[in-house]
C-alpha cells in the first residue's frame, strides 16, 4: 500500500458511510505507510477515538468478534478480556490494551482539512443530515462560488455548478496534504448556469442567520461586516438578504355572473 492508496481508502470508506464517522484501529493503521498515517493525525483528519468495545477474539480458531470487557485500573494497569461462551475448554481471552485502540474520521473532520488548505473560514456547523458540509466561499479570478463536500457513496466537491470527486485533487506530499487548487480556480470561473449543488434563497438566508447569530454570540460587535466579508457581499447587500421573506401568493378570486 501506497501513501496514495491509504488516502484513497479512507476517502472511499467515508463517501460509502455518507459522510459518517469511520473507525479504524490502531493495529490496521500499523499496517499502513507511516508518512500517511502521519500526515493524516498531524492534519487531524484522524483524531482519537474511545477504544473498541468488541474485537476478533483470537482465542481460537473461530476468530468470532466479541465484546471487550476491561477492568478498572488497579497496580498492573487496566485488563480488557473477552468471556467466550462457545467453547467449554475456553473461559476468558486476554486482549491487549493496543488491540482497542482506534482512530476515527468524518465528514467534519474533511471539511476542515479542506478549509485550512485553501484558507477559508467555515461557517459555523449546522445539520449534517443531509450529507453536505459547507466548506466556504471560493474565490477564483474572475468569480466566487461556495464550496461544498458532498457524500453520496463517494466524497465529491460541488462549486459554481460543478461536481469533481475528491479523490481525484486531494493528494499527499511528504507529510503534508496538497489540494489541487488550480482545478478549483478553473472551475469556479467557468461557472454551469441551473447544474450542480444549489442554494435556495431561503436557505441561504437561514443560513446567514445563523452566520451573524454565531458572531454575536462571540461578541463581534462588527458582525454583519464580518459575515459580508466572508461572503464576498456588501453590508448593505447582507442586510437585504436577512430581512428578505419569501411573498406569500395572492388567490383571486372571479364572479360569475349566471
């Protein structure tokens, strides 16, 4: 295995989870290029997890998975077991306490990786559901756009109506991950008119909303500057857009004359 090939796993095990936490332990991690595994903590798309509650028991040669019970730490240290009640010449199984370490990553942990990369500020956090992560807003040459992480099977980004999988522009160098930015530059000034992920103008409000409500709970008094700044808009243009509400349809009504 590649340096490449552990990043494409990982990736392929999010898209196919939609986005969902993924575990991954600290003995398959062992087994994979350092530099990766490095480059993939430091930059913490893996961050720690709470150790595994069941594992492969290798008490025999069933190798069934079961549950890990683990006694308080006393003078030696804590001991994690498993009960086996398959077997009557088998009690308990030691495990080690390394065979429950585990690493985790998700869709969050992508988007942040993607928003440190191309310096943007994400917007504050909201339902992830849906399997979309706001990542920011791009700017190209000529055009902006916002850029959003997608899972749907795969991981994908969406800007200026465009999809390209991420796999195919997130890379490894030494120990540090690149993003093919230029890609981004090209796409986001050459945008598709009615194509890719869309925003609607309801939900762009409340997404706004929610943007100037986070500043001022982080006491910005320059709020709305703040929020116009990172939306690539006006002061003025951002309070238009808040006090926006869609207008409710007027029913006519006719007279017939009999």
């Amino acid at each position: 295995m590649t340096p490449l090939d552990a990043i494409l796993e990982l990736l392929a095990r999010m898209g196919a989870g939609n986005g969902a936490v993924v575990l991954v332990s600290e003995e398959e991690l062992s087994h994979w290029p350092a530099a990766a595994v490095k480059a993939m903590k430091s930059q913490k798309l893996l961050v720690k997890a709470r150790p595994a509650a069941s594992v492969v028991c290798l008490g025999c040669e069933q190798e069934c998975v079961m549950p890990v019970h683990t006694l308080p730490a006393g003078p030696r240290g804590a001991a994690s077991f498993i009960v086996c009640d398959k077997r009557s010449d088998t009690n308990r199984v030691a495990v080690p306490i390394s065979r429950l370490e585990q690493w985790q990553s998700s869709g969050t942990s992508i988007a942040d990786l993607l928003a440190g990369l191309l310096g943007l500020r994400r917007p504050d956090a909201g339902d992830t559901s849906s399997c979309r992560w706001e990542i920011g807003l791009f700017k190209g040459l000529k055009r902006s756009s916002h850029l959003v992480l997608l899972a749907d099977g795969r991981l994908t980004l969406s800007l200026a109506g465009h999809s390209i999988a991420l796999a195919d522009i997130l890379a490894l160098e030494g120990n540090s991950f690149k993003l093919d930015k230029r890609t981004l530059i090209r796409l986001v000034d050459k945008p598709v008119g009615g194509a890719g992920d869309a925003e609607s103008a309801a939900q762009r409000r409340e997404r706004l909303k929610k943007r100037v409500q986070a500043e001022k709970t982080k006491g910005n008094k320059a709020f709305l500057k703040a929020v116009s700044e990172d939306e690539g808009i006006s002061v003025s243009r951002l309070k238009q857009l808040l006090k926006e509400e869609p207008k409710p349809t007027k029913a006519r009504f006719g007279w017939s004359a009999y």
